[in-house]
C-alpha cells in the first residue's frame, strides 16, 4: 500500500478529486495549509499598506492506495492540479505498512 500526499492550489481541489474519482480511488483526506516553496510568498495590499505574505494558501490531499494504482493516481493528481505556474505543488509518495479499518476490522488492502 501507498500513502500518496500532495500539496495543491485550493482551487483545484474538485477538480482533483473528481479526477481520483473517476479512476476508482474510493476516498481521501482534505486538509487546508500554508507554506511556500520556491515562490517564498508574495506581496499584497490591504487598505493602501503593502504587506509580505509568507505563507501561501495549499490543500493537503492524503490518499491510501493500492500499490498497482499509486502510478496512476500520482500522474492523476500531477496532470489535473498542473496550471503550469509556480506554486502549483508537490506530491510524496511513502510505504504503508498497515491499515486497519475500525467498523470492520479489515486490515491492509481490504481496508482501503
């Protein structure tokens, strides 16, 4: 199993994961961050002041998939959250060493 994480622009959330959807991945976490990469921030200007915003606005996708659909939902994600402009993210891939589901008690694979 895989724990795929990627870190998008917000508004390529729903885009996103109707893509996952489509190709069969049955669920995902969804969680609003910050941070910043090579871009390191911007400026913005709020009521004439011109102010430095550190952290930019990203969501959090986690998703535990099979190991034969971790290729596809990487390039999934990749090409659907891709807008060709700095920021648009980065996705991690780590090993799952267990799952367990808690109604069932299912582990592993059947889990997902």
């Amino acid at each position: 199993m895989k724990l795929i994480i990627a870190a998008i622009k917000p508004f390529k959330l729903e885009e996103v994961r109707e893509a996952l959807t489509s190709i069969g991945v049955r669920g995902m976490m969804v969680t609003e961050i910050k941070g910043f990469g090579s871009q390191s921030g911007h400026t913005e200007i709020y009521r004439g002041a011109e102010y430095a915003v550190n952290f930019v606005p990203k969501v959090k996708l986690e998703v535990a998939v099979t190991d034969t659909l971790a290729d596809q939902v990487v390039e999934t994600i990749a090409t659907t959250a891709k807008t060709d402009k700095i920021g648009d993210g980065k996705i991690f891939v780590l090993d799952v060493a267990q799952a367990v589901r808690v109604r069932t008690g299912e582990t592993n694979d059947d889990a997902l």
